[in-house]
C-alpha cells in the first residue's frame, strides 16, 4: 500500500504530509465513506493496533484522539486514507510523461506517512512504529518533563544562537522545528526554555508563545525515546524509496535504508529542518506542493518560502475529486 498508481499520474510536485497538531475529531470520515479503498485502510489501522482507532478518529474524544499515542497513527492512517482515495479516483489510465520529479515530505510524525507513500515502509509497519514512537514519547515526556515555543519574527540563526548561549549555562534548549522564515519552534527543559524565551523576547522576537505540550520533542530529553526506538527501527523492513523522501534533519533526499533508519532515530531529538526541505524541492523544480490529510498548516509554510508554487489541500471528498480533475485538465 504506497502511492505508486498516484506518482504515474503527476509531475513536479511534492506531497506533503501533516504531522501531530493538525489532528481534529472527524477527520478521513467523509473520505472513508466516499471510496472503500480508504475505508478498507482505515479497518486495517484498526486490526493492526488492535482497537478502535477508525471509531476514536470519528467521534473523538477529542482528549483521547490527542494523546500523542493516538495522534500519531490517527493522522498515518487519515493521511493514506486520503491517498487511497486519490488513486481511486485516478483509476488505472496512466498519461504520458507521468511521474516526473515527484517527491514526497512530512513534518515530524509525516515523514513516516511519506515513506509509506514512497513504497518504503509497508502501512502496517508504519502504523505500529508510529504508535512506539507516541508511547515513547509520551514516557520520555513524564519521566523528564519540558516545554516547547514558538518564536516568531527571529531568523533560525539568531534563535539557535541564543539558544546555544543558554546552553552553555547548562539550561537544555534547541530549535525544535524550523518551520519558515520567521517561524521557529523551541524545546528544552523549563530552565532552559524560560532562560531562553525571555532572551529572544529580549532579542526583538515579536512573539513568544509556549505550546500546550509537556512533551520536549526534537530536544535532547528524547534521547532515552530515540535510543528505544532505534532498536524497534532496526528490526523494521525497509526498502529505497519509489521517488524520493525528503528527510527532516537533512533537509535532502534520504536514498538508502541505513540512511531512513537514522534520520527517524536521529529525528526526535534533531531539528526538523522544513525551511531547508522545501528550499531544497523548490530548487529541484517542484512547481505544486500537496498537503494530504488533515490540516492546512504545511501549505501554509509553502507560501513562506516558496512563493511562486501552486498549494493544494486534499482533505475532503471535494478535494479530492478538484485535484484530480486539475490534473487530468493538465494532460
């Protein structure tokens, strides 16, 4: 189950895919009950987590969707849901000049969902290291707890550089995501994040804003989380990505299994380098940037930093079916 059928019928473009915070209560419902294909992927979401994870994607608890165990195989599963979806309703015609510079992304937990659409990770497999990282996440996260925030108005240097100054007086603090010019996101330990938010404040940032997390991810205090999870990683399979997946902490094309492996360990406590990614798919000649699955928030950092290209949201049975008719209008 990968995007295969989906990458014979587009050209330079990158797919996107959401990663936590982008969840809601209803997503994929409206999809699921348009094509089978998605419905079918979400009953085996279900079968392979052994609960009802399709039931608590449609009718909540909110509470319980957003528990990071739930979070992160919920929007796995929304987003190739929604794949399954577009391929079926581009059936089986394959155009000429199709898959020609195609590649796919994905914001922290999305990369996992883009290496499920490149055809490296099976979607089972994917859904049950998902579900791992959430509940290792969540342990690191009670065991040393921190904060995270986003900084808006400070170059990614100028935060990092300050940050690597509280360091340096033994606080922990990172940039966590860099998202888009002008928008980075912190994690560390309170001492370090207090330190260094009032210093960036300080430093002209025009907003400071702590996150509603206890969970320090992409920070060092996921160290124990990341070194647990290498080893569930390691007895994984994968295989080369179909087209190429952009890895997060590299901000380039992950090629080699060895090199996955390492990019998903090294992710939760690295930087999730996203201005770099999509400068990177820019340069290679992506013309049309695809958010799949719930949320706008990654087309939304498109239009940061790569102005020019078309930005689409597929995230309803509507979505689907204009994106595809737009391509088929392409010729």
């Amino acid at each position: 189950m990968d995007g295969t059928l989906l990458m014979q019928h587009v050209r330079a473009t990158a797919f996107l895919f959401p990663g936590q915070g982008s969840q809601q209560v209803g997503m994929a419902v409206d999809i699921a009950a348009a094509y089978p294909a998605a419905q079918q992927s979400l009953a085996e979401a279900d079968d392979v987590l052994g609960y009802a994870l399709s039931t608590l994607m449609a009718n909540g608890p909110e509470e319980v969707l957003t528990d990071t165990i739930n979070a992160q195989p919920a929007l796995l599963a929304a987003s190739i849901a929604t794949l399954r979806a577009l391929e079926a309703e581009f059936g089986a015609t394959v155009p000429a000049k199709a898959g020609e510079g195609v590649y796919w992304a994905g914001h922290s937990l999305g990369e996992y969902t883009a290496l499920v659409a490149a055809g490296s990770l099976g979607y089972a497999d994917g859904l049950r290291l998902v579900r791992e990282r959430g509940r290792l996440m969540k342990e690191a996260g009670a065991r040393a707890p921190g904060m995270m925030a986003a900084i808006l108005g400070l170059d990614e240097s100028k935060v990092a550089a300050i940050c690597a100054e509280v360091v340096a007086q033994g606080g922990i603090v990172q940039v966590a995501n860099d998202n888009c010019p002008g928008q980075v996101v912190i994690s560390g330990d309170r001492l370090g994040m207090e330190a260094a938010m009032a210093a960036l404040s300080a430093a002209g940032a025009k907003k400071v804003m702590p996150l509603a997390v206890s969970i320090a991810a992409h920070s060092p205090l996921m160290q124990p989380a990341a070194e647990q999870l290498l080893a569930a990683l390691q007895s994984t399979p994968f295989v080369p990505p179909l087209a190429p997946v952009i890895g997060n902490t590299t901000g380039k094309p992950l090629t080699t299994v060895s090199a996955i492996r390492a990019e998903l360990a090294a992710q939760l406590i690295g930087s999730v380098r996203w201005t770099a990614s999509l400068q990177w798919l820019a340069e290679a000649g992506v013309a049309r940037f695809v958010e799949v699955g719930p949320g706008e928030v990654l087309t939304g950092l498109v239009k940061r930093v790569a102005r020019g290209a078309e930005r689409v949201n597929i995230n309803t049975v509507d979505g689907v079916r204009a994106f595809v008719a737009n391509v088929r209008a392409e010729g």
